[in-house]
C-alpha cells in the first residue's frame, strides 16, 4: 500500500470532472425523473465509476500492475468495463451539461422530463462494440502490452482507450438517461453476447498457453509463481471477471424489452393462442 502515485494531470482532471458534476447537480436541484433517490443513487453511482477509475491509475494497482500479469488484468477490466459502466449508469450528462451552462440536453416532454434522440455518434452500435473489441484485445498484444509499463504516453493513451471506448460501449447497450439506444434491445444483446465471446476467446488463449507472451513481465518478483502462472490467473481474471457485468446487462436489457413496445406483438400473440376460437357453426336455435 506504498506506492501511490500523485499524477497530477490526473488528478486535476477528476477533480475538475467530480466537481462539476456536483455543481451541476444541486444546481438542477434533487428532483428529476424517479425522484430525489434517483437522483442522488445515479449521482452516487457517477462517482463511484469516476474513483474508480481514479484508483485504477493512482493506487498501488498501477504500481502492481508493473509486476504482476494478473493484477494487469484487474486494472483493466476496472477501466475497460467496470468503471465506464457506472459512469454510464450514473447518467451525468444534464448535470455536466448545467455546469458549462447548457441547462438543457434533447427536448422536454409533456412530462416534464428531458429527453431527445443520441447523437450521430451514439447511432452506430455495431461499430462501437467492434471498436472496442478491437481496442480491448489490441492492447493484449504482447507488444502494446508490454510497452504500457515503460512508455508513459503507452500509458495515458491505454488508459484513454479503455475510458473512452467503454463509455461509449455501455451508451449503445444499456443507454444512460436522457438517451436511450438506438439498437434493438434483442441486437443489443447478441452485441453483449459477442463481446462476451470476444473475451472468452481472449482468456482462453492466455489460461491454456504454454509460452511466455509478455516477457517483460519476467521479473525477479515471479520467485512464488511462474510467469506463466501469473499469465494464466490472468486470464481467468479477464474471463470471468468480465462475466457479471456483461449479464447483468444482458438481464436488464431483456426485462426492459418486455415491458417494452416490442413486447407487444408478443403479448397479442400470446393472447390468440390463450383465447379459445370461436365455433363457425351457428349456434343452435332457442324456443320460447
């Protein structure tokens, strides 16, 4: 727990972001969509993704992840996936929009709520989630990989990456309030499905290699466990590491989708089939 790191850029950038984030939400007041709980639980969620990913890059898990593989893994899977996914379902866009003095983001309904469609660049779902495979499994290669610890611009532009790649991920499959997606919700799950199946491919490579990839990390910290055993927790820290959030966005997607327009059909075809059909015989006559 020594080695922490002051990267003041860093620091000046969350600083910055958090504070206006907070200034932006109590100047819109705590009432909103949902309520005052919604509003402090998105904004307590915005944050929590914000530290996170503040840790990620100045606590002693930076340091580590110098030394270990598998402690690599955890840092990236908390920049890649986790952080960007709280960011995203934190919803801080009115409140930073209210900050630089954009009261407004989209068009206020009948209700009163704020909302309007993505922008141009939140419409194209396919070539977001493909980015940010390419992205994520990009900077797994051993020469990307192995440069990030000796090259601070590698880095910084890993770290940014990962940040912005996600963020944009997470708004194309789970949305992030006032947009929704523009993809359907079942297209949205098979885009988590391949992500899914993108990562697997990815940890399986590394849990059932033989070979060193990354050779920088033979360091003299692997007396315990070898590098290769080191490269094989990593792995199966990128694997099922990036399972829990992947299906619970898959769950939430699917339970929105019932409740949603495109349940209707279902719903009406459900009904026909519950509804016993009508006899086309007339029925037969009644005496008085």
């Amino acid at each position: 727990m020594a080695h922490w790191s002051a990267i003041w850029p860093v620091l000046a950038i969350y600083l910055a972001v958090a504070g206006a984030h907070l200034a932006g939400t109590f100047r819109g007041g705590l009432g909103g969509p949902g309520g005052r709980r919604a509003v402090i639980s998105e904004a307590a969620l915005f944050q929590a993704g914000l530290l996170l990913a503040l840790l990620a890059i100045v606590s002693p898990l930076r340091y580590w992840s110098g030394v270990y593989i598998w402690v690599r893994a955890v840092q990236d899977l908390v920049l890649a996936i986790v952080a960007p996914g709280l960011i995203v379902v934190g919803a801080p866009w009115a409140a930073l929009a209210r900050s630089v003095g954009r009261p407004q983001i989209g068009q206020r309904g009948a209700d009163g709520t704020i909302a309007g469609p993505a922008p141009w660049w939140l419409r194209w779902p396919l070539a977001t989630v493909v980015a940010f495979n390419v992205i994520w499994l990009g900077w797994h290669l051993p020469a990307l990989f192995d440069r990030v610890p000796v090259s601070t611009a590698a880095a910084a532009g890993e770290y940014a990456a990962y940040l912005g790649a996600g963020i944009l991920f997470w708004l194309q499959l789970i949305g992030s309030r006032p947009w929704t997606p523009a993809a359907a919700p079942m297209r949205r799950t098979a885009l988590l499905v391949g992500t899914v199946a993108a990562d697997t491919i990815l940890g399986m490579v590394l849990v059932f290699g033989s070979g060193v990839f990354y050779r920088y990390y033979g360091n003299p910290a692997h007396h315990v466990m070898t590098v290769v055993d080191d490269q094989q927790l990593a792995g199966a820290i990128l694997w099922m590491g990036a399972l829990p959030p992947m299906i619970a966005a898959s769950v939430a997607v699917l339970v929105r989708w019932l409740n949603d327009e495109e349940s209707a059909d279902l719903s009406a075809g459900i009904d026909r089939l519950l509804t016993q059909p009508s006899s086309a015989w007339p029925s037969r006559p009644r005496f008085r």
